[in-house]
C-alpha cells in the first residue's frame, strides 16, 4: 500500500512538472499584454453564455462582470495582429501584386477552418450518434447548416438557431477575404496619387463609415427590441467588419507612428480613454436591455467599443513579458495557455458542450441534484473545466498540427527564396 501511495505521488509530480514544461515553453516568443486580452476576451464569453443557465437565478448581481462584450475584444485583437501582417505585406511588395493575398489567405484558413469544420462536423454529428443508439436518431436538415460551410449563414440575414457562437467566425473569415480585395483595388486606383500609408487609410476610413451608414440604414426599420438588434445589426457581417477594422487602426497607428505608440508617458490617458469609453456602451447596454435599442446602438456603439479597445492596445502590447515570480507567474502561464486554446474554446464551449450539458442537466442530472446555489455553481464550473480540457486536447490535436504544417510550408518558401536570389546574384556577377 506504502509502495502504491509512493508510486502514484512521484505519477502526481511527473504529471506537474510536464505541465509546467508545457506552459513555460508557451510564453515563449509571445506579448504577454495581448494573451492577457485575449484571454480574458474568451472568459467574458464563456461567463456571458453559461451565466443565464446557472448562475442568473441565485446571484443575479454578479451580470454586472460582464463588464463588456468578449467578441467585440476579440475582433480589434485580430484586426490587430492581421494589421500588422497586411501592412507588411503591402509595403513589402512594391507593386502589390494579387498573388501575396493568396498566401496571405492560405495562412489565415489553414489557421482557422480545420478546427472550425471539425466542430461543425462534431455538431452535426453527435445529436445522430448518440440518439441513434437509442433508436431515435437525430438530423439537422441540411438548409439550416449547409449556409456554415461558407459562413454565409448571417451575411445578410439573421442567422439560424444553430451553431450560435460562429456568426462572429463568419464576420472574421469575410474580413480576411474582402479586406485584401479593396486593399489591392484602392492601390491600383489611387497609386498615382497617393502613397502606401495614406492608401491604407483610405481603405480604414471606407470601412468605417460605410459600416456606420449602413446599420443605421438598416436600424430605421427595426421596431427597437434589444432581441431584434442582437440579431439583425450585432450578428450581421457586412455592417459589423469595423468592429475588425479598429484593430487595424492600431495596427496602422504601431507601423507608421511608432514613437507615438510606444510613447509610455501616453499609456495612461490613452488607458482612461479606453475604459471611458467602454463604460459608455456598457451604460448604453444595460440602458438598451431595460429599455430598447436607440440610434445610438444601432450606428456608433460599436465604433466606441472598437475604438475603447483600441486605446488599450499600446501598452497592452508593450508587455512583453509574462510575470515571473510568485503567484503572479503561475497566473501569467495559465493565462496564456487560456489564450492558446481560445479559439478552440470559443468553438466547443458553446452548442457543443454548454448546450449539451444544460439538456443533460434537464434530463437527468437535476433529479440527483436538486437545484440549489451550490448546484448552480458547481454546474457553471463543470461547465468551465469541460470546455478548457476539451479546447486543450482540440488545440493539441487539430489546431496545432496545421499551425505546424503551416508554418513548415512558410520556411520552405523562405529557403526557395533565399536560394533564388543566390542564384540570381551569382548569375549578375558572373
């Protein structure tokens, strides 16, 4: 018995000394600042949509941490870290010929539709598999998920009950494809007259503003019921891809402004500008909950929120270090390791595992366990701990291996490079 109990503790420190290799070796050429944003962007979602189920009706006070909305973090981030790419890119190629977008989309899909089809396969399969086994197997129809193949499922129109979680997904992959697009268009247009940067802006500004015309166009015909919002100006691509664009208004403001970005004094009006302006579309949230959507909400309470992000992001993304003592230093490794698998949780949290834990839990588990707070709670955290063990093994699994593969095929075309321009300078020289 001794011998067991030994056995089985050395097991317990193997198993955590690995896990602490694993999250160290994380933070490794990483900005600790934006996996902190990331990272808690993923936790609001999470908290917002298991909430309601679990916690709404014993602590009904505690809605008030969702001080704002994770998606809309989530989307000046990756307008961010995209910005920055495309920048580069455009710069990089004097011309700016169409065959970089390619490369430039190939990157983005290979990271982002092999976990996204292997959930939305995972969805339609589980409600047959399982039910089937029963004697009562279960189709989605195809007309309602065959518009998520090409997350064409809330471009124009409210989005079915299915699959609720990716009409932001859909928002992102249509940013990547059309934003390169007017990019190239606006450069052959204005070559001539304007200059790369000011080009750039242009293409910003369109965004923006055509964004705006375009919601409140569309928010005149809706009756003002905050449901309706949610579903017909919040969820819809075409008017929603400025929420994106903020962020690479920060990517633009780091390329061509650094001094000004990493201008430390400046951090912390630029922090109180931010947090100012999240406190106003939170206001104009709970305000629209009680009440109903205004103009406002329909046109520029997603500029402000965009832009509220936006004036966290420079000294967000001075941290480039995670803490590295105490307790401080564990948080920062559990901390980017939540912001690694984020986009895996945000795939599986929502139809795959919350949906299907609540009718479980309506099923059978609350004849075990009556309701209570302490059900509520330990519902939510069952809830929390499923989807990040799951997230972790998807991202481990599936994500990681074309992240992998990708970033295989990206030295390859750099020693094709290189080895090209070797042998196109021994050829001038001789």
């Amino acid at each position: 018995m001794h011998n067991v109990n030994k056995n089985s503790l050395i097991y317990y420190i193997y198993i955590l000394m690995s896990l602490s290799t694993i999250l160290s070796k994380q933070q490794e050429n990483r900005i600790f600042g934006l996996d902190l944003l990331r990272s808690t962007a993923i936790l609001l979602v999470l908290y917002g949509h298991g909430f309601d189920p679990f916690l709404a009706e014993d602590f009904p006070n505690l809605r008030s941490l969702i001080f704002m909305d994770g998606v809309d973090l989530f989307f000046v981030l990756s307008g961010f870290l995209i910005g920055l790419i495309l920048i580069k890119q455009f710069e990089n190629k004097p011309d700016y010929p169409f065959l970089p977008i390619f490369s430039f989309w190939k990157r983005r899909w290979m990271r982002t539709l092999p976990n996204y089809y292997f959930i939305l396969f995972l969805i339609l399969f589980v409600p047959v598999i399982i039910p089937f086994f029963k004697g009562n197997s279960t189709v989605i129809p195809f007309e309602v998920w065959s518009s998520f193949l090409l997350f064409s499922q809330n471009l124009f129109t409210p989005q079915v009950n299915f699959f609720s979680e990716a009409w932001s997904l859909a928002v992102e992959e249509w940013f990547y494809l059309i934003t390169p697009i007017i990019l190239w268009l606006f450069h052959k247009i204005f070559k001539k007259v304007l200059t790369k940067k000011w080009i750039f802006l242009l293409v910003i500004i369109t965004v923006l503003l055509g964004s705006i015309i375009f919601r409140y166009q569309i928010g005149l015909s809706l009756s003002g019921k905050i449901a309706e919002w949610d579903s017909h100006v919040r969820r819809i691509v075409f008017i929603r891809l400025d929420s994106i664009m903020y962020g690479v208004l920060g990517a633009f403001l780091k390329f061509y402004f650094p001094t000004l970005w990493e201008k430390k004094s400046l951090f912390p009006y630029m922090n109180l500008m931010g947090i100012i302006c999240l406190l106003i579309t939170h206001y104009a949230y709970l305000e629209a909950t009680d009440n109903h959507a205004t103009i406002f909400m329909n046109t520029i309470y997603f500029s402000i929120s965009g832009i509220g992000v936006m004036f966290l992001l420079p000294q967000m993304d001075s941290l480039k270090e995670p803490p590295k003592y105490g307790i401080t230093k564990i948080m920062g490794k559990i901390t980017t390791h939540i912001s690694l698998i984020s986009y895996s949780l945000y795939l599986t949290h929502g139809y795959l595992i919350l949906g299907h834990l609540i009718r479980y839990k309506n099923e059978y588990f609350d004849k075990q366990l009556p309701h209570s707070p302490f059900s509520g709670v330990l519902y939510f955290i069952s809830y929390l701990l499923i989807s990040i063990i799951i997230s972790t093994i998807l991202y481990y699994t599936v994500e990681i291996t074309f992240m992998n593969k990708r970033t295989k095929e990206t030295e390859i075309i750099k020693i094709k490079y290189k080895t090209h321009i070797s042998a196109l300078n021994n050829h001038i020289s001789q």
